[in-house]
C-alpha cells in the first residue's frame, strides 16, 4: 500500500510517498480502505519528533483521524462477532497510521459516516470531534446555559468546540488571530471572538455586560494565558489543558483556586485505551451524530490535498493560514 512515511524528524519535506505491507487486524479490529484522513497539531509533533507514536501504533507513519470502507473484520478473542461487517462506510480515530491506504483499529472507536457526509468531511470530525467531548463535556461538564471560552475558535478543536458548546445552549467566547477568523468564529456560534493580536483576551471578557463568569474554559496556549483564564473562572469553573503552545509552566495562585474552589485539569487521548476510546464513540454517536446528520453542527473541511503532497499541507498548517481542518485524500 502506499503511505506517508517521517523519513527523518524534520520540516514538511521529510514526509515521503512509500510502500508499506497492508496491515492485517489483530482480533477485536477492523481493517479500513481509507479514503481520507484528517490532519492535526501532533502531527506535526511528531513529524519533528517530540511526540512518538504510542506502543502498537505505526512509528513513522503519522495520522490520527480516517475515514473509509471496511475491507475485513477479526474475531473477537471469544470467536463472536462484532457490529461492523465489510463494505460499512465509517470513520475513527486511530493511534497512528492515518496517512495511509489502509489501517486497522479497534471496532470500538469506529462512527458511521453521518447522513449526506463525504469522505473527507467524515474523516475531520473523529481526532477533534473526541477530544472536545471528553475533556468539555465528560471532564469539564458543561451545562446548558454555562458560559464556555476556548482559545483558538478557528483550528479545528476550536471551530468544533464552538459548535458542540453552541448547539449544547451555551453562551460561546473564543480567541483567534485576525479579523476575518474572528468572524469566521461569530458565524459558527461565537458570541464574541477576541483579536488576541490588538486586545487583551482577559480586559475584554472582564468589560462585558453583564460580565460573564466562565463555567468552563479549554486551552491549548498555557504560559501567560493560564493566570489570566483562573482569573476570568466563576467559583467553582473548570480550566481544562489539552496543550501548552506558549509554555508548559506559569505562575498561579494557589490561594485562589483553593477560595473559589477551581479545578485545573487536563488530558492527552492518543496514549488512552481503547475501552476509553470506544466510551466517546458511544457517547458522540448518541448525543452529537444526530445533530451533525441534521446539519446543526458542520464539519469545517478548509482544504482537501492528495495523500502525496502531505508536506504541503503541513506547510499550510503550521503557517495558521487556515480556518477549520486540512483533509488528505487517497490515490
């Protein structure tokens, strides 16, 4: 099969077109003829190695999110069968091997396509689409009626949380870079983007009227960010970190979260267990799939590029000259 190999850690044109064996299913997994996959931030990590794959999962072979055609199912190790059978049209997420013609993962963290979807619109949702609604919904508990900031409304966690939080009856804040993103992000569902570059994220939440406490705020950018979404929390809020773009350290007081009794917590998926996994899919395909196959949230597909020119679309990721996720799509 053909594949996007990381020949080395480095740039963009360290990824190379390859040959590779068609992975074979170990029992409880499913093999996909992938016809699309989603591009993400650790990919990029681990294109310039400091993110390895985790046990099992391709080492040089990056990609997270896909979306296909099951080619083959496995046994379960007790010999029953499972819910997928050949020929069903799904997406997943994966722990690695995306950036391929075929990939296996676990039977549990497969979704079907939602009604009217592509390939390459399914194949954006899994990697984001998992991540918001365990560390939002799952670990931060949102509510109806609870206000919610996330930082970077225009990348794909960011455009997805807008829409999830929106949809769910929240009152949506949000930060991005330029003032054709921050509408981008008003159009989605924001109640308010916020120009990091001319305003201060934390005077502009404070100068609303009514000021709104934040019930939950979920941050990729730590560093200097991480006092001032403390500050900006209502008594007993939810600061939840899935990154740290401008640092991994940051002064906070300790007195403050213990007054107004604050929760600072975070997560990484990749390294989770399939059982973890397959708990999102369940809850995703239950309360999200029906609202995406409505039309009531949207996938966001910014770009669509061959499987071959997959060091031009990480170029054009890590310029942040795009609204929503980059897609690569198979010969």
């Amino acid at each position: 099969m053909k594949a996007i190999i990381i020949t080395q850690p480095g740039e963009p044109g360290v990824l190379q077109l390859a040959e590779r064996p068609v992975p074979v299913p170990a029992a409880g997994e499913v093999l996909i003829k992938v016809k699309a996959a989603g591009l993400n931030r650790p990919d990029i990590a681990q294109r310039k190695g400091r993110y390895p794959a985790p046990e099992g999962a391709p080492a040089d072979i990056p990609g997270l999110e896909i979306a296909g055609i099951l080619e083959s199912v496995a046994e379960k190790k007790d010999g029953a069968g499972g819910r997928w059978k050949a020929g069903d049209s799904v997406c997943a997420l994966v722990s690695g091997g995306g950036y391929a013609e075929y990939c296996c993962v676990p039977e549990g963290q497969c979704l079907p396509l939602p009604e009217n979807f592509s390939f390459a619109q399914a194949a954006s949702l899994p990697e984001t689409f998992f991540t918001v609604w365990s560390n939002v919904f799952d670990r931060g508990k949102l509510q109806k009626g609870d206000h919610f900031l996330v930082h970077g409304g225009s990348g794909g966690i960011g455009s997805t949380a807008i829409q999830m939080a929106s949809v769910w009856g929240c009152q949506v804040f949000t930060t991005a870079g330029t003032p054709e993103k921050c509408r981008f992000c008003e159009e989605l569902g924001a109640s308010r983007a916020i120009n990091y570059h001319v305003e201060d994220f934390e005077e502009v939440m404070k100068g609303l009227y009514p000021s709104p406490a934040l019930s939950v705020i979920l941050d990729m950018i730590g560093g200097e960010y991480t006092p001032k979404n403390l500050r900006l929390l209502a008594d007993e809020g939810r600061l939840i970190q899935i990154n740290a773009a401008k640092g991994k350290s940051a002064t906070i007081d300790l007195l403050e979260i213990m007054r107004r009794r604050l929760v600072v917590t975070g997560s990484t998926l990749r390294a989770r267990d399939s059982g973890f996994k397959s708990d999102i899919a369940r809850k995703l395909e239950a309360n999200i799939w029906p609202l995406l196959s409505e039309g009531l949230i949207l996938p966001v597909v910014h770009a669509v590029f061959p499987l071959k020119e997959a060091a031009r679309a990480h170029e054009l990721m890590e310029s942040g000259g795009h609204l929503g996720k980059i897609v690569l799509e198979m010969p």
